[in-house]
C-alpha cells in the first residue's frame, strides 16, 4: 500500500477504513460515561485470540502522552481550601 500512497496518506486510510472494520460489532471506542473519572476507564482488551481481558486505562496520561505533552507538576483544588 505505501507503494501507491505516501505514508501519511497510507496511515489515514488505514485509520478511516481499516478501524471500521476492525472494530464492527464492537461497542464504542471510549464509552464517553466513563470520562466522568477518566483515571478509572476500563477496556477491554482480547489479544492474539487469548480471553478477554478488563485494563485499566488513564486517559488524561494517554492523552498527554500521545500529544508529547511532559508534565513536571500537578495542583489540585480542595473545597473550602
């Protein structure tokens, strides 16, 4: 396929086409209830026809990895405080 398309242009097809089917049957990619605690959001992963099995996923780490996003610090807010 990169024979025909660049590899940008082979990456998006891959990603427009190929996850489609990959995916049919398949409930939602991010289960959009689940950002209510986004540190707790649960996948279900099946691998190389193995059982399935329930990961654990952190998306605000997930995120700031696959933006390249380096965090030093964290601050949290308390009530009252």
């Amino acid at each position: 396929m990169l024979k025909l398309f660049g590899e940008e242009e082979a990456s998006e097809y891959l990603m427009k086409y190929m996850l489609e089917f990959e995916t049919e049957g398949s409930s939602p990619l991010l289960d959009l209830k689940q950002f209510e605690n986004p540190s707790d959001y649960k996948l279900r992963i099946i691998s190389g026809g193995k059982a399935e099995k329930i990961t654990g996923v952190d998306l605000v780490e997930t995120f700031n990895y696959l933006i390249g996003l380096k965090v030093s610090k964290y601050k949290s807010l308390k009530k009252n405080g």
